[in-house]
C-alpha cells in the first residue's frame, strides 16, 4: 500500500518544528521509548519521531506533509488498547494526541458533551455527574483510554446489552482526512442524511482518519442499581441461565460471567464472598427505577433459582454492590497474580454456545499444556479468555498464541467473530482471513482507499494484505482438519 | 419465501456486462423517498427474496432476507413477546425490512430505544461487482472489520443490494402508557428535554397541535409511579396515537404540501416558518409542512446543530437532502465508487451526484 517515505527523520522533524513546539516534536529513542507499544506490549516497534500536535490546524498540516510524502501516521489516544493498534510503524510518524484533552462544552438538557478526543473515559461521566448524567459504554480502561481511542476501537464494556457500544452512544465527529481536510461527519441531530459514514468511522481503528472532536449522548444515571450474584455447580447450567434471564424479558444493566479458576482468583484477589466452590458466577446488575428494579430483582432470583442456582445472593447496599463488582473489576490483576503472564482474548458468540465453547476451550487448555480463565461480558456473549503462560520459558508465548488462534476460530465456528471490543489491529489481522474472504477483505481496502488513497493511515492493522491470508489459510488447514472459511461463509 | 439471491447476482451480472443500470425495489412502499428513481433504469426485484433464515428469541437476534415485510416479522416476534425496538414505519402492507434500513427509518421511540441502524448487527450484500458478501454477524459486539453493515443505513441502495439482515430486537414491554397535556411549541421544547434528562422510563415524546404527548414503558410498576408523579392526563387508549405518527397516518401528515424533516438539536429553538409543525424524538426531529425557500430552511436548520430534508412532495428531480461539503462529496463518491464502480444501483436517488 505504502511506497517508500520521500522524506528523511531529520527532514521530517524540521517541517514539524517550523509550526510545533520542538519539544513536542520528539526524535530521541530515550524519549520515543515509551510510545514502542499500546496496552498489547508484546508487539513493540519504534517509530521514526512523536509529534504531539495542540490544535486541529497542526494536525492537518502533519497529514499534509505526511501524505505528500508518503509517511505513514499512526494516530495514537492513551495507548491502552489491546490488539496493537497503535503500534508504531517504524518508518512512520506517531501521532499523538495526548494535547487534545479539553472538555469543551457539556449541554446537561440536550444531553451531551463535546470533547477533545484526548479526554479520558471516565472524566466524561465525573464531569457529567453534577448534571445527574453519565456517559453509557465502559471499558474496563476507562479511568485511561481516551474518548478519541473509544470511538477508533468502537469500545464496549459492562453495560453495552442495555445502552449501546460507542456507535450507539456519540452524535458526530470532526475528522482530519488523510489528505488534511477536516470534515464534521454526523450533527446535533440523531440521523443525518445520507449513507452512515459516522458507524463506518467507529471501530475503523485509525485506518480512516484522525478523530480531532467527538460529540457524545448522556443518559441520566438509573436512580437506583443492585447486584444479583448467582453461582451454579456447572458451566452449562450458568450458560443456560444467561439465556434464561433474557428470554425472561429483562434486560440486564450489565451480566457478567466467570468460570471457576477466576472465582477463586478474583475472591483471593478481593475478598468478595463469591462462592469458591461455584464451577459458573453470574453477576446481574439491574438499574432503572425504585420500583422497575425491585421487581426484576425479584424475578432474577427466581429465575435463576429455578435454574439450578447453587446460591443467590443479592446486594442491599452500595457497599455490597461495590464488592461483589470488585471481585469482577480486578479479576484481570488477580489472574496476574496466580501467572507471571498472561494473553487476555476477546471473541464473541452466540450466548447459546457458552457452555460448549467453555468445554471445549478446557479441552484445549489440556492440549495446548496452558491454564485458561474465563471472565465475560456474557450478556452479549463476549468472551475474555486470559491464557496463562510464562514468557521466560521459551516457546512458551508461542503456543500461547496459536492457542488463542484456536479459541478466536473456535468462536467464528460457532457462529461469532474474532474480536468483540478490543479490535484487529497488528495481533489478529490474521485471523481476519478466517471470518472473511478474500473478496470481503478487498472491499474492505477499497473502502480504505476511499479515505485514504495513498494508505498512509496505520498500514498493516487491520486488514489483511490478501497475499497473506491464502498462506494463513492453506496453513491452518495442514493444522486443522475442519474448513473454517466454509464454517463462516457456508 | 425463498433464497433468490443467486439470481439477484445474476441480474447484476448481466447489468454490469450490459452497462445498464439497477432501480433496487423491495414492496415499493417507500417510492416517494428520495429523488425520482432514475426513468432509464431496469427494476431489480426484491420482494420475492423472502422469509426468516434464523430467529433465537433468546438471542434477541432476527436474520431475515431483505424482501420480508415488516408485517411478516412482527407477527414472528410477536409470538415469542419480542418487538422491533425502532418501531419501523409501514407506509403499506408490502413495507420490507431492507428498504427501512436503506432509508433509516424509525418511529417515535428512536431516541431511547435507538434507530434501525443502531440494531442491525450485519448485512450480506451484493456489490455492483456482482459479489455477495456478509458483513458484521449475528453477535452483539463485533469489531472486525469497517462497519459496512450500519453503512448501508440512508445510503438509499447506492452501495449495493442488501439480500440479508441480521438485527437485535428486544421483549416487548410489559406495560405501555400515554400522557398528553395542553402546551405552546414555546414551551415544550425545554419540557421535553428536561423530561428525557429524567431516569424514568419515557420512551416517547411528541408535539402537536399545542398539545404534548409523553409514552412511559417498561414495568409496571415503574410506568404507573411515574405517571403519578408527572403531569398530563393518562390518554384513554394512547398507542393508535403513536402508531399513526409511526406509520405517517396522523391528520398532520395528510394533504398535498411537501413535508420537510428538520433532524436538528433536540434543545434548539424551533425554526421561525410559515406552515405547520410536528415535533416527534423530544425535539430532535421536527416535521415541517409548508412552501419556505430550501435556501433558507437550509440555514435554519444548519443554525440548529442539524439538517433538513425533503421528505415527501415537492420537487423529486432536484436534491431533497441537505446540501454536502465538498469534503464530504469527494468521501461519498469515492465509497460509492469503492462499492459500485459503474454507477449501477439506484442512480441519482439519493443525490443528483452519486
């Protein structure tokens, strides 16, 4: 995609210095070190300089420079994402922007905030918060990644069953085009006219412009939210009792799933009271009104009862609701605890198959010789694997890593996809030939070239050069006897 | 009821190898949406490509040919207490699911319960390549890839022929309710908006006549708390109330002059014009009947965070959505482009240069 950049570093950072603050224009490896990788460390490379623009006007002029030169840009928020993403390129530039972190007006009628994109998850919601208003999707991330990387990874998290992913939750974006136009892409109003350009944006990981604005809705905070804690003896009848809830007609504000090894795990780690003996723990968070939750709170129990609950618990305070979520919130740490390392995955499936994947991943985990714990936006069936290895012993992350191939395929199998919120990036742009085909992924560069024809914007994530994929295919079909292209296109 | 869309491919083959070019129509209901349908083009048929291919109630998740009418899936959800949360619009019997997505399309509950968009989880589409592709899935959260599937909503068929839709869709609720006061359009803008800034269970907020009407739905219990707490009348029987503003039934929507969408800020002042209004989605879409000079309804709009359309009457040969930067023109040919390189789907439909 990308012919040879025209410019040398030192050429570059000269351009960039005539209209950035040389400070901000960084050369130095010592200096450039920490922006090698984002939140997926083992994918590093150093990039040729760091600039860190402060207004829109620069940006443009760094994508003019950028693009008549052939520079490749990686766009860059608080670097926490989880599929190497914004891993830098080495012989291009980093785009950071770290200076964009401004607030710019919250509207408390209308119901929305415009932001920086440098503005922090979480600083959305404690801002909004005096208003009796929050911002709805929360990566776990939230108290880092920035609004500008939610809209480049179209982030989820606990509550997206209920109230949406980002694509669900911002009104509009102002964009800074590869060739440095700057285009506002949706409005104050909720349909604009024409085809969605403002969902193609969301999630298109950097690949189609630089977001330099974003527009969100906020909803008024539930007056009240309460906790059911339910563990099951098996993974089927926890798996079946996600089902039962929906069908039941509620949904949830957030349901969460762990599996044995992180109940214990988590309850070591937090102290939480889940029952250690639970083979499956559902964690069912109910908001809304007084009345509206204290009758689904009451329906849950029973239906999860009637599922072969082991045992029910439900919070009566914010306290006991605080705890049984903090269990929840760092299990991803107390996995940490019990292995040196480990490779957090990210596949969705239909809820249907939750038992049956959990099976067989298990099966894997004796295959492959690595222990797997399982903690999971179940409501919308998004699996978080955390595959524990050691990366001092030798070849031990390697087969990490074809394990976590198999789970992703596994998950495509059954019907679902190789990433639910963390995205492709470098690390599963593979994996991208199994859920598509080669005529999918060339309409997906020709959408690509729509936005950027010259490709600088964060080539090689993404999207698969096709070249790849037939050797991914032909490779994976040596390895395995069943055809996944047939499994996701048949 | 079956899988035509090895045919459909075929015609576009056969188009494409022809240089001729494709009017895509489903029922033919939405007809007066959009520019006139170009004269020269030949018809590809939709309404033939038929039927649910898979439906898991407790998936919340509906995939269905794109010709299936809006009727046919209701009455499947509805054995299983499920609806179509965006409250599509009928404007007939023969209304499919696929020309509500390609022209966005959704009822008075789109602000809470979102847009036809916002639950379509993907989409498998026939490019003016002839390829069928599938995009998106049948999950919740799925981030490979560009979203091409919510892409496709308001793009008006200009990108290709949608043959299959997998959509959310959620339990109906367990208890609806109206309620309707007398208010001046002064007024009912800043009501409107400071009851949706309320965590109550409103679903619904409309303006018409000087009278505003406010839908409550979800638990019981919570929607009879609220409608003790709030003012206004509970309505006697409120739902063909919103279903005549759903399907454009309302008196407001009859008679011959052109009826112009206002999608602006919910909190903005109402556009000062000649003519008679409806305001529907708690002041974020506005319907506008009367003769005011596009020019001026443009700025007007523009002025109020949003945009104007002419929805139905008026002049259909020249442009009836809001006029695009130049920025914005050069992206949307070159994904037009990107899709349909010959120019083959629904030519000049959505606008006179695409």
């Amino acid at each position: 995609m990308t012919t040879k950049p025209k410019v040398s570093k030192a050429e570059l950072a000269e351009q960039f210095r005539a209209f950035i603050d040389p400070d901000y224009v960084i050369t130095d490896d010592e200096t450039m070190k920490p922006y090698e990788c984002d939140g997926m460390s083992m994918y590093c490379e150093m990039p040729l300089l760091v600039v860190l623009p402060e207004t829109v006007e620069q940006v443009q002029r760094v994508m003019r420079i950028c693009n008549e030169n052939a520079v490749p840009v990686v766009a860059r928020g608080a670097g926490t994402g989880l599929s190497a993403g914004a891993m830098p390129n080495k012989e291009g530039v980093v785009l950071s922007l770290a200076k964009f972190n401004r607030i710019i007006h919250i509207d408390p009628l209308a119901r929305s905030a415009r932001l920086q994109p440098g503005v922090r998850n979480l600083a959305i919601s404690e801002e909004a918060a005096q208003y009796g208003l929050y911002y709805g999707p929360d990566p776990s991330s939230q108290i880092a990644c920035t609004i500008g990387g939610n809209v480049a990874e179209n982030s989820g998290g606990v509550h997206c069953l209920k109230y949406g992913l980002t694509v669900h939750n911002i009104l509009s974006v102002e964009m800074v085009t590869a060739e440095g136009d700057v285009v506002t892409i949706g409005s104050d109003g909720l349909d604009s006219c024409g085809m969605d350009l403002l969902a193609l944006l969301t999630g298109s990981e950097g690949l189609l412009g630089v977001v330099t604005e974003v527009q969100v809705k906020l909803l008024p905070k539930p007056e009240v939210a309460r906790v059911v804690m339910a563990g099951f003896d098996s993974v089927q009848k926890g798996g079946d009792a996600v089902g039962g809830i929906i069908s039941h007609g509620i949904i949830p504000g957030g349901l969460e799933m762990m599996d044995g090894h992180a109940i214990i795990a988590a309850d070591d780690f937090a102290q939480a009271g889940y029952p250690r003996d639970a083979k499956a723990l559902l964690l069912c968070e109910v908001d809304g009104t007084e009345e509206e939750v204290l009758e689904h709170i009451a329906e849950a129990e029973e239906v999860f009862r009637k599922l072969g609950a082991t045992s029910v618990r439900t919070s009566r305070s914010e306290e006991e609701r605080a705890l049984l979520w903090k269990g929840r919130k760092s299990a991803f740490p107390a996995v940490g605890r019990i292995s040196p390392d480990y490779y957090c995955m990210d596949g969705t499936i239909p809820r249907r198959e939750i038992a049956n994947v959990l099976t067989q991943m298990e099966q894997m985990s004796e295959q492959f010789g690595l222990r797997v714990a399982n903690v999971f936006h179940a409501g919308d069936g998004n699996l978080h694997p955390l595959i524990l290895f050691d990366a001092n012993v030798p070849g031990e992350f390697e087969r990490t890593e074809a394990f976590g191939s198999s789970i992703l395929e596994l998950c495509v199998k059954v019907g679902g996809c190789i990433t639910g919120e963390h995205g492709v990036g470098v690390e599963k742009v593979r994996q991208m030939a199994v859920q598509f085909n080669d005529e999918e992924l060339q309409q997906f560069h020709d959408v690509k070239a729509a936005f950027d024809p010259a490709g600088i914007l964060n080539p090689g994530k993404g999207v698969p050069a096709l070249r790849f994929c037939q050797e991914y295919r032909s490779l994976e079909h040596k390895q395995h006897k069943h055809d996944h292209t047939e499994a996701a296109h048949g | 009821m079956a899988d035509h869309s090895q045919q459909l491919k075929e015609q576009v083959l056969q188009a494409r190898n022809a240089g001729h070019k494709l009017n895509i129509v489903g029922g033919g209901t939405k007809a007066f949406v959009g520019r006139a349908a170009d004269p020269d083009a030949g018809t590809l048929s939709l309404a033939e490509h038929r039927g649910i291919v898979d439906y898991h109630p407790v998936e919340l998740v509906l995939t269905v040919r794109a010709g299936t009418t809006l009727t046919e899936i209701e009455a499947t959800l509805a054995e299983e207490g499920q609806i179509l949360h965006f409250e599509p619009p009928h404007f007939g019997d023969g209304s499919t699911i696929g020309g509500t997505l390609a022209c966005n399309l959704s009822g008075p509950g789109r602000p809470w319960a979102g847009s036809v968009r916002d639950q379509i989880l993907g989409v498998r589409l026939i490019n003016g390549k002839g390829e069928h592709l599938r995009f998106g899935g049948q999950v919740m959260k799925n981030v490979a890839g560009y979203d091409v599937s919510r892409l496709q909503a308001g793009a008006m068929g200009t990108l290709g022929v949608m043959t299959e839709i997998s959509l959310k869709v959620m339990p109906r609720p367990a208890a609806t309710l109206t309620l309707v006061q007398d208010m001046a359009m002064d007024d009912v803008i800043h009501y409107m908006n400071s009851r949706a800034a309320e965590p109550k269970p409103i679903t619904a907020a409309c303006w018409h006549d000087d009278k505003v009407y406010l839908r409550l739905s979800g638990a019981r219990s919570a929607v009879e708390a609220t409608a003790e707490k709030w003012t206004g009348e509970v309505m006697e029987n409120g739902d063909p109330f919103w279903r005549q503003v759903q399907d454009m039934q309302h008196d407001f929507f009859t008679g011959g002059d052109p009826l112009w969408r206002f999608s602006i800020g919910s909190t903005a002042a109402n556009p000062v014009l000649d003519g008679a209004w409806l305001i529907d989605w708690a002041g974020s879409q506005r319907w506008y009947r009367g003769k005011a000079d596009t020019k001026q309804m443009e700025a007007l709009a523009k002025a109020a965070g949003g945009q104007v359309s002419l929805f139905r009457g008026g002049d259909r040969a020249g442009e009836v959505m809001h006029h695009q930067p130049d920025a914005l023109k050069g992206i949307q040919r070159r994904v037009k482009n990107s899709f349909d390189p010959d120019g083959i789907f629904n030519p000049g439909r959505l606008y006179s240069w695409l």
